[in-house]
C-alpha cells in the first residue's frame, strides 16, 4: 500500500477476527477500531470513555463489539458520523465539555434515541423459598442492589446486570433447593472475578474445588470459578472473554 486510498480501502475490507487476532502480538479490537478511524473509516473505539458512556446508558456490561454497536447505530440515525461522536463522548467523560453545551444534548438525543433504546436484553428468574431473605444475601454476597420489589418477586441488578427473584409457585416453577438440582446456571461476566467469587464464598457460598482459575479456551485464557449459592442455585463468575465474538 503506497497511498491513501488504497490504506483506506483496505481498512474498509479488513476484519479483526480474520485479519489481526491471534496474528499480531498486543493488537487488541479497540487498538484496532483506532486504526480503521485513523484510516477514516466511520467507527468508534471501544475504550474506557466509550464503553463507559454506553454501559451507563443501558445499565449493563457490554462486549467490546457491543459498544461499537451501541454507539454506531444511534450515530447513524441521527446522521452524526459514527468518529465525531466518538470524540464527543472522550470529551463529555473527560469532563471538558459544559453541562449545557451542544455536545451535551446531542448526547442526550443518542441516549434517548429508538435505536438505543431498542437493544434487547436477556435476563433470568430464580425461583426460591424466601425472596426477602435471598435478596439480602444476593445483596450481601453479591453487591447486588434494588431495582424494585413486589414482595414476593424482587428485581436485582450486580453492576447493571439485572435478574429477578420469584418465590416458588405451584405450576412446575420450584427451586433447586427444594427439588435437589438446576438446569440452569448463571453466568456472570465482569472484569474482576475473583472479587466477586471471594465475597460470595465469604458469605456462605459453596465453591467448587477448584475455586477461580485460568482455562485454556480457544481465543486464549478464560478466568473463572463456580459456586453454588445457599438457595441452590449454581454461579459460574468470569472474566469478559467469552463476549467477544469467536469464528469457528
């Protein structure tokens, strides 16, 4: 590649997981989302500022692919370009923005556009004896906090990810606990494991004999350990790795 065209129309044409992953040594997808908008191509970064100006307006952790997602596709309906409204946020997030300034409401706009807004979220219902009481050890554990309680159901969120407690019903809904298994365990992906992990066993989780540990996974090292929780529910707590998508 001699000229500037030809850099660009590469950049347009190349892919992460196909071009650079696993090829060059400390390239990682947000490095990588830098160099395709040195190379004008119309994206964001997944950085610190990015990442978390789309995590603070969903509630909910995000994949590196998500963010770009997150913040692309709002761009692209109020016909902002997707790196201009990259540069926005690192300045809002850096604090050198004022409060009633443009930038301000335009981000506003993109926080409360449809296309925002419209991202889908899946969560899970545990079913157990007493929600009051499980809520206050998801609490204590867990760090969990309130998003709402109806008594007998209580919405929860650990970091913005939201799950719901529902006491037992009669109707085929009942809890590990008192049935003796589960055919569903929770996964939790967040960047210190081993915090989370440490406080759940400190508040009377049963871990798993292996603990927290690193496992070889083919896009490289997974950390993450398991426990099951007082109600009988199983808990797998993980680093972010396995959000990222992954070619056959």
């Amino acid at each position: 590649m001699d000229d500037q065209a030809t850099l660009v129309s590469w950049a347009k044409a190349s892919d992460f997981k196909r071009d650079f992953e696993f090829r060059v040594k400390g390239l990682s997808f947000a490095v990588y989302q830098w160099i395709l908008m040195r190379c004008e191509v119309d994206t964001v970064k997944p950085d610190t500022h990015t990442r978390g100006y789309a995590e603070a307006c969903l509630g909910r952790p995000l994949s590196d692919a998500d963010v770009v997602d997150v913040i692309g596709r709002p761009a692209a309906k109020l016909g902002i370009p997707a790196r201009s409204l990259d540069v926005v946020i690192w300045e809002y997030r850096s604090g050198n923005v004022e409060s009633d300034s443009r930038e301000v409401h335009l981000l506003a706009d993109v926080k409360h556009s449809d296309t925002m807004e419209s991202m889908t979220s899946i969560s899970l219902m545990l079913a157990v004896e007493d929600a009051p009481t499980a809520a206050e050890w998801y609490r204590t554990a867990l760090g969990a906090t309130d998003l709402w309680s109806l008594g007998s159901v209580i919405g929860l969120t650990i970091k913005g990810a939201p799950f719901f407690l529902h006491e037992a019903i009669d109707n085929g809904f009942s809890s590990p606990g008192v049935i003796g298994q589960t055919t569903v365990r929770v996964e939790v992906f967040i960047d210190d494991p081993d915090s989370l992990f440490e406080m759940a066993i400190a508040a009377g989780a049963t871990g798993s004999g292996d603990g927290i540990q690193d496992h070889q996974v083919p896009w490289g090292i997974h950390r993450q350990g398991a426990f099951t929780d007082p109600f009988g529910h199983v808990w797998h707590v993980g680093d972010r790795s396995p959000l990222q998508r992954f070619p056959n």
